[in-house]
C-alpha cells in the first residue's frame, strides 16, 4: 500500500514536470517504478535540467518544504506532494537528454523518466541482487513468449529456406567448414571434441561440426527446431544429441565442466534480459581451458543504422536499455496468412562494451574481439558481426 501511495505521488510530479522541464528519477526511485523491489528511502529522488533548476524551484514554491542547498557540482531541494517526501536535485552542465540510460516507461497511464536499471548493473549498486531478481522474473515472462512464437510453424519455415533435410544435409557434407565462417578458424580441429551450440536453432551449426567429428549437443527451446535438426542430423548420418529446454533449464549434471566449447552465433543474445547468469551458466559447461565462441551481428547495424540499398541512416540509439517487440526470424519466409498470426518476440540489443564487461566479470578471459565487416560494396566500412573467444582459465 506504502509502494502504491508514493508510485502515485511520483506519477503525479512526472505530469508536472513533463510539461516544464527534463527530468529523470534516479536511485532507489527509478528502481522503484521499473518493477523493482527495495526498500523504500526516507525520500524520493528525482534529477532535472541544471539551467531550469531555480525555475521550477519558484513554480513548486507551494510544495516546496526546504530551502535550495548548493555545492560546487550540484543542487538541490525537497518538496511535498500528497504526503511524500522528494529531493529535487540538479547537476551543473549536465545535459538531462543526453543520458544514455534515461529511458521512458508508463505508469499509471503516464510517461515517466527514469534512470534506466541496468545502469546501476555496472556501479555495483547495493540492490544490484534485487535488480537481477527482477530481470530473472522478466526473462522467465519473456521466454515464455518467445517460446510460444517460435512454436509456431517454424518447420514449414526452415524447409521453405533451407529445402528438405536430405536437400540441405548433402550441402553441409559437400563443404562443412564453409556453414562455421568466419569463426571455425577459432575451433582449430574440432575431431573428438564437445561442443554445446546454446539456443543452436535448426541444427545446421550443429550438424556441420558434427560432420568435422565433434560431439555435438545442441541446445534450444523450439519443437520446431529440433524436428528439422533431428531429421538434418539423420540425413547427414551423424549423432547430434539435442536438449530442447531454455537455457536455464538445462540439466547440469549431465553436461558440466565438460564442453570443450561453448558456441552462441547469430541474433541470439537479444533473447536475454541480464547477461550475468547466463554467462554463468556457459561457465559452468564449460571444462578448464575450454572456450566460448560469440558470433554475433554488430550493434552498429542492428541498434543504430538502417540501411536502404545503397543508402544509410543513423536512426537508432545505440546505448538505449529499452526492449523491443520483433518479427519472428524466418516469418519472411512463411506465407502472409501465417506470418499475420504470428506472435511477436522481445528483445534486448547489447552494445559490445556491455557484452565484452558481462564476459569479464564472470572470470572468463577474452581472447579474441574480432569486429568483422559487410562485405557489399555499398557497406564497405561499416562492422556486420563480430566474434568473441573468452576461455575459462
């Protein structure tokens, strides 16, 4: 009831202040209003524009309960509204706008500034176990969602890209190596060794390296995929065990400290909401000295360029936290009728230096960070994917 009482107080002042100046609540607020569970603090936080401060210290004048302290890098003062407490704060030449994690949510019907979560991921914050808490119960609501969308007709897709298992598993026979570019030369020989392929979709990673005589396990939550993986296996005449879970749900005692590799590739990593656990958990398979592979698109073109042809425009953020609601993979390839009823996915794109810390602070040692390019011509100098090798030392 304390939460719902202040969460409205809060709403209240962000009406307020959406009409006058730039605003973000910050600390133990911000996380408050994200979904957040913390104690709540004697009083409320909310940081404006610096060059409007005293402007909105006159229009408050009627809520205002203290008067305006300074200091050399900042200012502040404290108000009341509907019997809460708020600290009103600024810092001098600090542009509000310009925060990479201010990012806007709806509360009650309003939009409201806050300091996005995730910032407080990386200055180990002292609700830093609570924050991870409330992305673990996201990424379980997320799955389930994504899980739900990726159900849906995929086999019909896969066979409508790739063509019949027999089709395509002749293909992988015909050159293995060539299915693993640009990052099999980071495998060396891979005869005889286990690899896990996380969230290893249709099987045809798997298979590949399964025909260069690794043990293969793949892991993903789709049917759908592990039909069309099962059925590409059996036509290329390999063994590819297959474990359709999530990743969290995956039965460690079969599988730890015991992979030689660990192998994520391509638009995976947006499926995860806080990159710590499963980070841990690649570090759990892993055995000493094994390796983890990332292959991934470049947040480059993914959060910040679209590109039209020849023509690219900067129209994304490339810092920004924020979730986004996305098509299926391989929906282009069903019919419109079936792409129509599709569910839609969520998604969180990392920028590299958040991926690069997520990797370090979980005692695995990266080796290789290969930012690699496109290689149209009217993309020359612009990064499409890139490849980390982070070993467990």
């Amino acid at each position: 009831m304390k939460n719902e009482k202040v969460i409205h107080a809060l709403v209240k002042l962000s009406e307020l202040l959406n009409k006058q100046i730039p605003y973000q609540f910050i600390q133990e607020t911000a996380l408050l209003l994200q979904g957040v569970e913390v104690q709540l603090s004697k009083c409320e936080y909310v940081e404006v524009q610096w060059d409007s401060f005293e402007q909105l210290y006159s229009q408050l004048q009627d809520k205002v309960i203290t008067p305006i302290t300074k200091t050399a890098r900042q200012a502040d003062f404290s108000i009341k509204i509907d019997e809460v407490e708020v600290q009103i704060l600024c810092h001098f030449n600090t542009t509000i706008k310009t925060n990479p994690y201010r990012i806007v949510i709806e509360k009650n019907g309003v939009e409201v500034w806050v300091q996005s979560l995730y910032s407080y991921l990386y200055q180990r914050n002292k609700y830093e176990k609570e924050i991870h808490t409330y992305l673990g119960q996201l990424q379980n609501e997320i799955t389930s969602i994504n899980e739900q969308a990726w159900n849906q007709d995929q086999y019909d897709a896969l066979v409508t890209r790739y063509g019949e298992e027999e089709v395509m598993a002749q293909k992988i026979i015909e050159n293995p190596a060539w299915r693993l570019h640009p990052f099999y030369k980071y495998f060396g020989n891979v005869k005889d060794k286990k690899i896990v392929h996380l969230l290893g979709s249709n099987g045809i990673k798997g298979v590949a390296l399964s025909v260069l005589g690794a043990h293969v396990t793949v892991v993903d939550f789709s049917q759908e995929n592990e039909r069309y993986a099962q059925k590409l296996a059996e036509a290329a005449g390999v063994k590819m065990d297959y474990i359709r879970t999530d990743v969290f749900s995956i039965p460690m005692e079969t599988v730890q400290d015991s992979a030689d590799f660990v192998l994520m590739e391509l638009g995976v990593l947006h499926y995860f909401v806080d990159l710590q656990p499963l980070i841990q958990v690649i570090h759990s398979l892993l055995k000493q000295g094994g390796q983890f592979i990332l292959h991934e698109f470049h947040p480059i073109s993914t959060k910040l360029i679209t590109s039209s042809g020849k023509k690219h425009k900067v129209t994304g953020n490339y810092f920004t936290p924020n979730f986004e609601e996305q098509r299926v993979a391989f929906s282009k390839h069903m019919g419109d009728e079936a792409e129509g009823s599709l569910g839609k996915v969520l998604q969180r794109k990392w920028t590299i230096g958040e991926v690069v810390t997520s990797i370090a602070n979980e005692g695995l040692v990266i080796r290789v960070l290969e930012e690699e390019p496109n290689h149209k011509n009217h993309d020359i100098g612009l990064p499409k994917t890139y490849t980390i090798v982070a070993e467990k030392s």
